[in-house]
C-alpha cells in the first residue's frame, strides 16, 4: 500500500477524498449524474490508440529518422524539446513524456554532459506540458473542460494560441541558454522492427474516430465500442498501456466534487472565491492538487470554463505536482546512476524554470485578458 501510494499520491487522497465525502452526503441516485462518461471514453480511447502506436514503434521510427543526421547537441536538445512541444498537442503530456524520455536519456549518451541532459529534460517536460494545452486532447483537464462546458474547438484554440506561441519562442530561446552546444557523433542507427501498414491505417482511423467524438460528430459509446472490438482483435497488448489509474481517478474526484457541490456551505464559499479570480485561484489550486484535480473540483463552482482553461494550463508550471505528468520526467531522471561530475539539482533547477516561465505566461495573460 505505501508503495502504491509513493507511486501516485494523487490516485490515492482522491479515493480518499471520496470517500470521506460520502459521509457527508449519502450515496444515492444522484451519484451516477457525477460521472462524466463521455471524458472517461474519449480518455480511454485516446489511450487505446496511443498505446498500439507506442507497440508498434511508430514514435521511435520518426523521432530516429529526424534526429539521425543531426550532431551537435544543443540541436539535439532542441529538436526533443520541440517534439515534446508538438506532440503534446495530439498525444497528451504523459504520453508525449513517457514516449519521447526514454529515448531521449538513450541518445544522449552520445556525449558525457549531465549539466545538459538534466536541462533537456526539464525543457522537454515545461514544453509538453505548455504544447498540450493548445488542444482539447493535450491533456486530460482539458479533454474534460472542454467538454464540461460545451465549448468550441475554433474558440478554444483560439484563445490559447497566444499562450502556445509564447511558450514556443521561451523554450527555444531557454535552450540555446541552458544547453550546451557540442559535436557528437552518432552511433550506427540500428535495425527497427518493420511497422505493419495495416495496423497503422487502422490506428490512424480509429485516432480520427476518437476526435470526432471530441468534435461531437460520434456518440462516445459508439466509438468507445468499435475502438474496444477492434483493438481486442488486433492487438490486446495495446489495453496494458491504457492508464486505467488516470481514469479511476477522475471517478475519485467526479464523486468528490459532485458531494461538496451539494454541500450549501462548502459550495457558496468556493464559489465566492473562485468568481474574484478563477484564473489565479486555479492556478494556485494546482500547484497543491495538480491542475487535473484542479479543473475537476473549481468546475463545480463556477461558470467561467475559459478562465479555468487558461488556469489550469499554466497551473500546470510551478512544482513538480503541479501537473502529474512532470513526476513522468523526473522519475526517469532519478534512475539515472549517479554522475560522476558535479550534476544540476533537478527539483532545483525545474522549479526556477518553471516559475520563470509562467511569471512570463502570467504576464501575457494581464495583457491581453
């Protein structure tokens, strides 16, 4: 049990959370009306799919082939950061993270800098988690706000698009100054699997059909039983790399939150903080809660889903809790042996870039709200 706490402390008080509520406000019929199923199917097939392209070695086929012939490091740095950054946009965070880490520890060996590597790291993560949020399906707080509060894909793009591009220009900019730059050369690219064209064009189509239920084209149950019945024949191995934690959670906090919405005290007074500044209130909820949890318990007291949008997203800067998928990064990183040199603090280190960047962030925010 400790363990599994030490793994995801989140999953943990969330049930917990749960739980206590329940003895405020009995479990009745009302309970099932908590439950967003439609965020849980889309969660679930984005997933799904995501997890077939990971077996069938798509990720790393692309990534080998775009870095094979680049051989200074700060380069190198800057095409993972980048990547991290684009495909957080369709593969949400810790996907993108879980993805793109491993390999990246991997090709960096080619040059003995830990000072870089540690840097690299910390970049690719601020990246992936300020790219997913230009998307309704970069991350799973946006999935259920853009869906909770019906908005529109158009709009919602759009009014993230200032944030995007200024997190762009600072991740680059932050590279060619915490980077170094240096020659390497490459090791001989080894032989890759061959991927199956079949099963391929079947993931691409059953990608699209888990975005036209984003769109609202395709009842969720409907996409949610074709993805099931395909990938079971296809692949079963693809059902392992669903985060089924993620998804039990959300339930956790969808009962959590539907109780203290019932609770006339509790729900008049967070709804009287949140309506004076539910950007600034979101943003500070997550750095405690992770801004998951966050979009999940200050939807229930305000109206305003733009605004916790545009909280959330940069919430998701500052501590290491402050989006879960940060934890993805620095787990890696501390099963790295020890350096022989002296090495960067990484919790140090992430938490001065990462306040760095969303003092800026909250900057542009002020300027153009």
């Amino acid at each position: 049990m400790l363990e599994r706490i030490k793994k995801d402390p989140v999953f943990f008080i969330s049930g917990l959370l749960a739980i206590v509520s329940c003895f405020f406000v009995h479990p009745d019929k009302e309970y099932l009306g908590y439950i967003d199923f439609r965020v849980l199917a889309i969660l679930f097939c984005m997933m799904l799919v995501v997890s077939e392209l990971v077996i069938l070695g798509v990720f790393d086929k692309l990534t080998n082939k775009l870095l094979s012939r680049v051989h200074s490091s700060r380069l190198v740095s800057l095409i993972l950061v980048w990547l991290s950054f684009f495909m957080g946009m369709i593969l949400t965070n810790d996907v993108t993270l879980v993805t793109l880490v491993p390999f990246a520890i991997a090709l960096m060996k080619s040059f003995d800098d830990r000072k870089t590597l540690t840097f690299t790291l910390i970049l690719m993560t601020v990246a992936t988690n300020l790219g997913s949020m230009q998307t309704p399906i970069g991350n799973p707080q946006n999935i259920y706000l853009y869906t909770h509060y019906q908005m529109e894909i158009g709009s919602f793009m759009l009014m993230m698009l200032p944030y995007s591009l200024c997190s762009l220009v600072l991740v680059t900019i932050a590279v060619f100054i915490l980077c170094k730059d240096m020659k390497i050369q490459h090791e001989k690219e080894t032989e890759q699997k061959q991927i199956s064209g079949v099963k391929l064009a079947v993931c691409i189509i059953l990608f699209i059909l888990s975005l036209l239920v984003v769109l609202r084209v395709m009842h969720f149950l409907i996409a949610f039983a074709v993805l099931s019945v395909i990938m079971l024949m296809m692949d079963r191995k693809a059902f392992k790399g669903v985060d089924y934690t993620l998804l039990i959670t959300f339930i956790f906090f969808f009962v959590f939150v539907g109780n203290m919405g019932r609770i006339d005290v509790v729900y008049n007074t967070i709804s009287g903080i949140v309506e004076k500044s539910p950007v600034l209130t979101a943003i500070a909820s997550s750095q405690v809660i992770s801004n998951v949890p966050a979009a999940l318990l200050l939807s229930a007291f305000t109206d305003n889903g733009k605004a916790l949008v545009i909280g959330t997203n940069l919430g998701g800067l500052g501590t290491l809790i402050a989006s879960m998928a940060s934890l993805i990064t620095y787990k890696f990183h501390a099963a790295l042996p020890k350096a022989k040199e002296k090495s960067v603090n990484y919790i140090g280190a992430f938490s001065v870039v990462n306040v760095i960047f969303l003092a800026i962030l909250l900057g542009v925010y002020f300027i153009i709200r």
